[in-house]
C-alpha cells in the first residue's frame, strides 16, 4: 500500500504541534490558530547522535569578553535610521511588517538605492516581477543601477545567490512567499516560514549581510505566521497607518541594537515616503483651541516627544446602552477614567456616549494620556473649550491623584518650542527653573486640574 504523508495541525502563536485539529492550542491556550501541515520525517538515529557530539564553543568568562560598541551605517533615510537604532548593523537581521499596501516595498526600494551608492545591496523579490518593480523605481525616481535584484522564492537557490553575490544588505519580499526544499509544506505554512528565517538568519550571522525581511500582517494587525519569528530576529518593526491619510508611522517593537519603541513619521508623496521631521506640527495643523471637547497631550515615543490632539465627545446616550468608542487610546481604560472622574471630581458619564480619538492615526499607548482625556471629556461634557494653548500630559491613579510621567522635561521644552504658553502636569514633574514662556501648573490630584479649568 503507498504510505502517505502524517499530518499535524501547528500554532501560529507557539509553534506547538497537535495530531488533530482543536478550537484552542493544546500548549499556550490561543483560539483558532492550529493549521494543517505536513510532518516532516525524523532524522536517523546516527544523524541526531552526531548532531549531539559535534563540536562546540569553548566556555569562556564573561569578564573575559571585549565590549565594543556595534558600528551602524546609515540607510540614507534618516526617520529609518531613527527607527533602527542609529542605522544598519553588520549581520542584523530586520523584519518588517505592515498591512498590504502601505508603502513596505517602497520605502525598502529608496533605502536600497540610498544604500546602494556606496555599498552593494541586492532585492530578492517573491510577489512581484521585475518589470513591476522596474515601475515602481521609475515611479520614485530612484537610480535603479544601484541595485541588484532576483526573483525567486526557492530558499536554497536564495542562499546561494547570497553567498556568491556577499551584498552588504539584502531585502527578502517577502518571508511568507519563500518555500525550502527540506520541507514538504506549502509556501507560508509555520514549517516553512519558521525554516526559511532560520536559514537566513544563520546566513546573516555567518557572512555578516545585514537582511531585511518583509512579513504579513494578520486582520488582528500582529504578524503572520508563528511567534518564535519575532524571537528569532534581531529587530522587528510595525508599519502603521490610515489608508484615507498619507502619513505612515514606523514602531520599533524590538532591537536588540537599539532602544525599542522608537517611531519614525513619513508622508506618502507622489515620488515615494518622504521623512518627516517634525511630526507635532502635522498633528496639530488643524487645532483650534477655541473649541470644546479638544486637548492637546504630550506624548513620548522612544526619545521624540509628540504633540497630539485628544478629541472627545460627550453626548446624551439615546439607546439602552451607552456607547464607548475610542480611536489610538485603550478602550478598556477609558471605562476606568470614567469611574475615577464620577468618585473624586463628582462629573457622572455614565449616561452619556463618549467617543475618543487621537487625530492624526497615531496610537497612544501610555498612560500619560489619562490627564489629557479625562480633561477632553469634561470640556465636550461642559461645552466649554479648555484655556488657550494648553497642553496637558499626568497618568491618573484609582485614588483621584495625578502620577508623575517619564521625560517630564523634555515634554514641557517640546511644547514651549511650538508655541504653548500654559500646561498642567503632575506635581511631581513641575521643573526647578522656569521655561521660559510657558507656564506649568502642577497639580496632586485630579480635582485640582478641572477646578483649575472650570476658573479659566
């Protein structure tokens, strides 16, 4: 009879294996993530004990280790740069994910040509043709002499297009599109992508080419494939944004070279993303301060302080069940807040539709914007728009009282720099020396910042 190949179902989570299918990962507990694959054949028992036996690095002390700091070159676009650390690292390896379409295969194409005037860089493409990315560089303008590029998604014929070109940085578009012959499974099944970045991984390591890998995201926004992809990488970036806006945010969500939560603002223009360097002066282009329901929050993302609008409705609830939406804010902390503004400054909402949003596509995800919104929400709830150039930044506490945030110094520079004249923080960061030009109001509790604008 033929023998026909096991099938296993895998996490996309864990990369545990089960031999059927289950609604939940028997190991790390995640809903619907089990897929099909093939299992791939054991090794001999001579090949595992010679795998165990073979040479290993001596053991050293780790006093003994020489500390250099890690050399980077520049990508030649400076908001990238930001991002990764300071530049690109010799053998790093990168993975880059973003919804489809939002610009992952441009921005890579521009930083190649920048890179490529000095360095030899290579393109290895698996979902487009050369003549589709032979558009795009024309679309951009960019000298495409610069760089090489291949069309293949066979892992081994990739590996050694890499060892016979050695370029200083190759992009692989993308990792879900590669398939390697030592697995049987289909092009991006958990086997194949977990191998093909492993692979490559290896090859970085060992030839020092600084790789970049594209990945997909999936429609929860995390990326595509297993988990143990993120841990195998050196740094793993997010490229955000909103398809009706033409700005893009690149996160920085691990570097091992460099310090993570780092983000990089670009505007999508007709010749490619251009960088942008001050980026609270786009999110602010539309404020008025004259109108009820909008703060303005300081927020920090890795070392750039941002200025951001927090808007807020407050409207009387003509349904059964009050609605809480939020938009770049946590929904569940707003639930919260909510209760922390009805027990220590006596304002009830619970009667009343409350909507958030943080203009400009931008995700805020400390809780520094506590003060901001509560703030927000008190002015839409009142109709009455909060001091002139006003900017707020506290993390609210259960108790009523109003905790210190990291960076409260540079935060407050930031916004006397584009023209703010008041701002209320926590006590706690009120600096020693007076900034000249803007006034700081520090405040203990919650109550003290709405008495303090219910009097302006």
């Amino acid at each position: 009879m033929a023998k026909f190949n096991k099938t296993l179902y895998q996490c996309t989570q864990c990369g545990g294996s089960s031999p059927k299918w289950q609604g939940q990962c028997p190991h790390c507990g995640e809903w619907n993530t089990l897929t099909e694959t093939v299992a791939a054949p054991a090794p001999a028992a001579s090949a595992r004990y010679q795998s165990w036996t073979a040479q290993t690095q001596p053991v050293q002390q780790l006093s003994q280790v020489q500390a250099a700091e890690v050399p980077r070159e520049p990508s030649g676009i400076e908001e990238l740069d930001r991002v990764l650390g300071g530049g690109i690292v010799k053998g790093a390896v990168v993975l880059l994910g973003g919804d489809p379409g939002i610009g992952k295969s441009t921005l890579l194409l521009q930083a190649l040509s920048a890179i490529g005037s000095t360095r030899k860089v290579l393109y290895v493409s698996g979902e487009e043709s050369p003549q589709q990315i032979a558009l795009r560089a024309s679309r951009l303008t960019v000298d495409a002499a610069r760089v090489r590029l291949l069309s293949e998604i066979r892992l081994e014929s990739i590996l050694a297009t890499l060892q016979t070109e050695m370029p200083e940085v190759a992009v692989i578009d993308s990792i879900q599109t590669l398939y390697s012959d030592q697995v049987t499974s289909a092009p991006g099944s958990v086997s194949q992508v977990r191998e093909c970045a492993a692979q490559l991984t290896r090859m970085a390591k060992q030839s020092g080419i600084t790789i970049i890998l594209v990945g997909h995201v999936t429609k929860e926004g995390s990326l595509a494939g297993p988990r143990v992809l993120e841990h195998i990488v050196d740094t793993v970036l997010y490229f955000e944004g909103d398809s009706h806006s033409s700005y893009r945010m690149i996160r920085a969500i691990k570097n091992r070279f460099g310090a993570a939560n780092e983000l990089g603002v670009f505007a999508m223009t007709d010749r490619g993303l251009k960088g942008v360097s001050n980026p609270s002066a786009i999110f602010l282009s539309s404020y008025r301060d004259d109108v009820s329901g909008s703060c303005v929050l300081v927020t920090q993302e890795g070392t750039r302080p941002l200025l951001v609008e927090i808007q807020a409705l407050v409207d009387d609830a003509h349904g059964f069940q009050p609605k809480r939406l939020t938009v770049g804010l946590e929904q569940n902390r707003l639930a919260m807040l909510m209760a922390v503004l009805n027990r220590h400054a006596g304002i009830a909402c619970f009667d009343q539709d409350v909507f958030l949003n943080a203009v400009g596509g931008v995700k805020i995800n400390e809780p520094a914007a506590d003060l901001a919104v509560i703030l927000a929400m008190v002015s839409s709830l009142r109709n009455k728009s909060l001091p002139e150039k006003l900017v707020v930044f506290g993390e609210v506490g259960l108790s009523g009282e109003v905790r210190p945030v990291t960076r409260g110094q540079e935060r407050l520079k930031e916004a006397a720099k584009l023209g703010f004249e008041r701002a209320i923080v926590p006590a706690a960061n009120k600096p020693r020396q007076a900034i000249d030009g803007l006034e700081v109001i520090g405040v203990d509790r919650l109550s003290e910042a709405v008495e303090y604008c219910a009097r302006r």
